[in-house]
C-alpha cells in the first residue's frame, strides 16, 4: 500500500522574513508621493538609493549600506532633474553608477562617489535625450556593459550606449499604449513588457521585432507587470474582470494558456513582482500592502506554489530588493552589517564560520514606509 505524498518537498517552505531592529533602519526620509508605480527604491551591496519628495525638481537620495539612523534633512541628493525622479536602477556592472528617469522627459546617468555623497550631484555623467513624454522606467541591461532600456509615457522604448550617449535601437510603434514595465530575460537576448492595452509582448530588441504577444493576459483595467524568469518563462501580475488580483505564468512558446493562474484578494494596490533566480523564488508586494507573499516556481504543476506571508504593521510606498552579490551567505546576523559597508574588498565571513548558523539568507528587501526605509532579511532555516 502506498501513501500519497501530502506535504511537498520544497526547500524553502520554511522562509521566513525578519525585519531589522529600529536602529538599523533609515529613518526621517520623505518618500516621494508622486502617482507612478515605480518601486521608488534601488539597492545594491554599497548603496540604497531612495526617490525622495523635491522642491522645483526631482531628486534622489543616496545613502551607504551602513549609514543607518535618523538621516538629516540637509542631507546631500541626486537633484539634476528639472522634473519629479519616476524610476531609478543601479548599473549591475558598476556600484557606483546609476540611472534616473524623470517626469522632464529625460534620463541622466550619474557617478557616486566612492564614500557616497558630501555636497548635492547636479552634474550627470551623461544625459539621455530621445523621449517626448516623462520616463517611466529605466533598466540596465543583465549582460552587456554600458547599455541601458528606457521607456517613456510616448509609447517608445529606446536602448542606449551609455558610454557614446547614442540611440541604439528605437523601437516605436510596438505598444499602442502606455507600458507598464519591462523586464530583460537572463541574457539580455529579448524582454518582455506588460502594456496598458492588457497585452504582454516579448520583444527582440536587436531586430525590432516582437517575438510573442499575448492580449488580454489578464481581464482587469489597473495595472499589470510581466517579468522574465531564468528558464524563459514569463511571471505576471494583473487584475481580473472583477478586480480581484491575479498571478500568472507563461510559456512564451504558447501563450494561448498560462501555465498558471492564481487569484490572490481583492485589493486595489498594483503587485511589485521580485524574483530570485538561484531559488527559483518570486516574491510579490503590493503597493500600499503591509504583506510580501512569496511563490516558489517549479517544473510540476500547478507550477505556482504559495510559500508564506511576511506581514507588518505599516505598509509600504516602495521596495528595493537587494542583489545576489549584496548577501552573506554563510551567515544572517542582523546585529552585523556584514552585507556591505559601502567598501569594497569586504566579503562574507570565512568558512569556518559557516556551519555554526543555522540560517542562510535567500533575499533582502527595503522597505519603504512615509518616513523611513526597513531593511528586512528573508531567511531559511538550514536543517
């Protein structure tokens, strides 16, 4: 007689997130209030960069992973744009430069200084002029050095080299609406967007071709996003006809069905999808949720597998997640910044100090309240 398997084998049902103690946070900070769905925040292992609330302009802070605390309200910003910051994106190649994208129809590159900033940056390394309408989204591209996507409210999404301020590619006339979001695949061959139109687009850029197009991928007027995952599989996040939110995920060499769909509650708030390719991990935020729930995708159905929740008391404006190369590891010891104190050449503990931790950490996110940024460190017990 065999018995069925109840419980799935899945290591990583037991995650778990843990919020920082309160002096780790970075307090005193007003987060902007600008209406776009952007997740307001970038981090990587030397710098959080928080989209902040600006006076005749548009402005960003930029902070050392261990400059916690309460942060002064003199405290120097990114503020080149003449218009409000929408979107913003760390150079996966460089620690020290980032992207902005602005409701002045432009996107600026700028250089961080070694230790952070010490007087306000207005002087961008490079100032990307090609959209009609503000800049809603910036991404760097995952391989290739120096090339950066930009997508505005005109409709158009352009490719840069950075380094010769030129337009690579102009892909115009693909989305007959406003695009939501782009995501890159792993090795930056296609993306895939998520228009206002309900359609999801896989897109070569270096032909100017779309390679898949799925309309009404999911029913719902608000909001929806579509991100690339390792295999090739696209992940969204949408509403249904009756407004109740919605994941789905996608095989791009048939998008006449999703794989699978799940219907989460029925809130208002546009689902922020992060993932992490090494566990094969998704986690989703809502905007204005005081939750992360988090999904792991398999091979087997029904393919989508709820994890948990980690919930709070406060919600949140904006997240920033936290690269791979950013974590420690061999070790998750919240009274320890060892994740990055802003200098290079700092790695994780040795090994001798690997196996005395009974944690590892898959993911950190930063959380964006009103007032203050919550790093908050998703761990999974080791056995």
């Amino acid at each position: 007689m065999s018995f069925r398997k109840v419980v799935r084998q899945s290591k990583f049902r037991h995650v778990f997130g843990q919020p920082v103690k309160t002096d780790q946070c970075y307090d005193d900070i007003r987060v902007s209030r600008v209406t776009w769905d952007s997740t307001f925040c970038a981090v990587n292992p030397s710098f959080v960069a928080i989209i902040v609330e600006a006076s005749g302009g548009g402005a960003f802070l930029v902070l050392p992973l261990h400059k916690t605390g309460r942060i002064d309200k003199s405290y120097p910003t990114v503020c080149g744009h003449t218009g409000p910051v929408l979107d913003i994106d760390w150079c996966p190649h460089n620690d020290h430069v980032i992207a902005s994208g602005s409701e002045d129809c432009t996107v600026m590159v700028w250089q961080i200084p070694e230790n952070g900033l010490s007087q306000p940056l207005t002087e961008p390394v490079v100032v990307l002029e090609g959209h009609s309408k503000r800049v809603g989204i910036v991404t760097w591209h995952p391989t290739a050095r120096n090339v950066l996507l930009s997508a505005g409210c005109d409709n158009v999404v352009l490719i840069w080299n950075v380094g010769t301020a030129e337009e690579l590619y102009r892909l115009d006339g693909l989305h007959p609406d406003l695009i939501y979001s782009v995501s890159w695949s792993r090795d930056g061959s296609r993306f895939c967007t998520a228009c206002k139109d309900k359609s999801v687009r896989v897109i070569d850029p270096r032909r100017g071709t779309m390679v898949a197009e799925k309309e009404r991928a999911h029913e719902g007027a608000r909001p929806m996003r579509a991100i690339f995952l390792a295999d090739g599989k696209i992940f969204t996040t949408g509403f249904s006809r009756m407004s109740e939110r919605q994941l789905a995920l996608w095989d791009t060499e048939n998008l006449e069905e999703p794989m699978g769909l799940q219907e989460l509650d029925s809130s208002n708030g546009a689902l922020l999808p992060f993932y992490d390719p090494d566990t094969n991990v998704v986690y989703v935020c809502g905007k204005g949720d005081s939750s992360i729930r988090y999904f792991e995708i398999t091979e087997e159905p029904p393919y989508i597998h709820f994890l948990n929740t980690f919930t709070s008391k406060e919600p949140q404006r904006g997240m920033g997640w936290m690269p791979k190369r950013g974590l420690d590891v061999s070790k998750c010891e919240i009274a320890r910044w060892a994740w990055g104190h802003g200098e290079r050449g700092e790695g994780p503990p040795g090994p001798s100090k690997t196996f005395r931790d009974p944690l590892c950490s898959p993911g950190r996110f930063y959380k964006l309240h009103e007032r203050k940024c919550e790093p908050i460190i998703m761990t999974v017990p080791r056995k």
